[in-house]
C-alpha cells in the first residue's frame, strides 16, 4: 500500500504550529503595545527624591521651561541637572531629610536616577519642540501638573490616543503664548482651534501617516 504522507509530515505540521503560535504571541504583544493602555496610568511613580508639581508650579509658580530646558528646541524635553534643584535648595530646606539624596547627589556629583513618568516605545519617534512649535499646550498631555502632589502619567499614551489627537489637532492647538498656560483647552472654541491649524500649517492629510510616529 503506497504511504500518502511523508514521513516527517507530523514535525512539518508541529512546527508549522510553533510558527503560527509565535507569530500570534508577537501580534498580540503589538496589537496591545499599539492599542492597549501602558502601565502605571494615573499611578504615582517612586523617585529618587518626592518632587511635588502642585507646590513648585501650583504655588511657587516656576515655569515648565525652568526645568525642562530641552521643549522647545529639542525632542525630549530634558529633566534638570541637580545645580537647577540646588538654585534654591542650596539655601531652602536644605536640611530636610526628603532632600537628603539631593544634597548628597550634589556633594558627590552623581547625578540622581530620575524614574520617566511619561515613557514610549523604542519605536515610538516623539518630539517635544514640533508639538509645542504647533501650538500643543502641555496640559493636552501631561494634565493639571499643577495639582499633582506626586508626578503621574494621566494620559494612555496608546496609539488610539496619539491618532486622535492627530485626526482632530484643532482640539489641542492654542495661541503659542498659550503653550504652557495650565489650562484645560475650551471645547466651545472650535473656530479658534481650525484657524490655528491654519497658521500653523499643520497638515491634517500627514499625521496619521506611519512615518510620522514610526521611523
């Protein structure tokens, strides 16, 4: 009787499972790091030294350029060497066992392991200084910092979120002198958000092309 299947048939098929069982863990993994919600959203993050928002920004009033160097001329938007932190510190509260790591990280030089709240993929390209040239005030992203005891991520930071803001700028965009205002966008001020996508030749027909996020 002539044999039908070849010999080996049954590993080709077992393997050939193995081969689709990867590549549907692989898809899931990128189907939820493109769609899904990254961890730790709305959480508080541990740092090296509690650096509150609500009281530098909220009552002492410092601008997010103070610290944040790098947001208008650079992708990342930089966090503060410690000479920053010790412009102050050096005379206020110096003595507080919560600045502690602070003091000594400027004694010795070595610089403190800041935790990033507000972290993309590798293959995620984000630039801090083309969104805040078009007019993206930071609260769009980063929330009422200004209330935050603690740092936390209040956006998903997922590909649904970044598309829609991308399909609907006008929602995001402010007066430049605006950018870093810690105010919520007024949703009835639709008129002034498509006239600023205009000024700002921001082209609607680009930002959902691959190419922009991915490179």
């Amino acid at each position: 009787m002539a044999q039908i299947f070849h010999p080996r048939s049954g590993l080709y098929a077992k393997l050939a499972w193995l081969v689709l069982l990867v590549a549907a863990v692989v898809g899931v993994a990128v189907w939820r790091s493109a769609t899904g919600e990254p961890n730790r959203e709305d959480e508080a993050v541990e740092q090296p030294v509690p650096f509150s928002h609500q009281h530098h920004v909220g009552e002492v009033g410092l601008d997010c350029r103070y610290c944040h160097g790098g947001v208008e001329k650079d992708a990342f938007a930089g966090i503060p060497p410690v000479s920053t932190c010790m412009t102050c510190h050096s005379q206020l509260f110096t003595d507080q066992p919560l600045l502690a790591p602070l003091v000594e990280s400027w004694r010795s030089g070595v610089p403190l392991r800041w935790e990033r709240v507000h972290d993309l993929p590798d293959f995620v390209y984000f630039d801090h200084s083309i969104h805040v040239a078009k007019g993206v005030g930071c609260v769009s992203c980063h929330g009422r910092v200004d209330r935050m005891p603690l740092m936390r991520r209040e956006a998903s930071l997922s590909m649904k979120w970044c598309l829609d803001c991308h399909r609907h700028p006008e929602e995001a965009v402010r007066p430049r002198d605006q950018v870093f205002a810690l105010r919520e966008p007024d949703p009835r001020d639709d008129r002034l958000g498509m006239a600023l996508v205009d000024a700002y030749r921001i082209d609607r027909r680009r930002l959902t092309d691959c190419s922009v996020c991915h490179r």
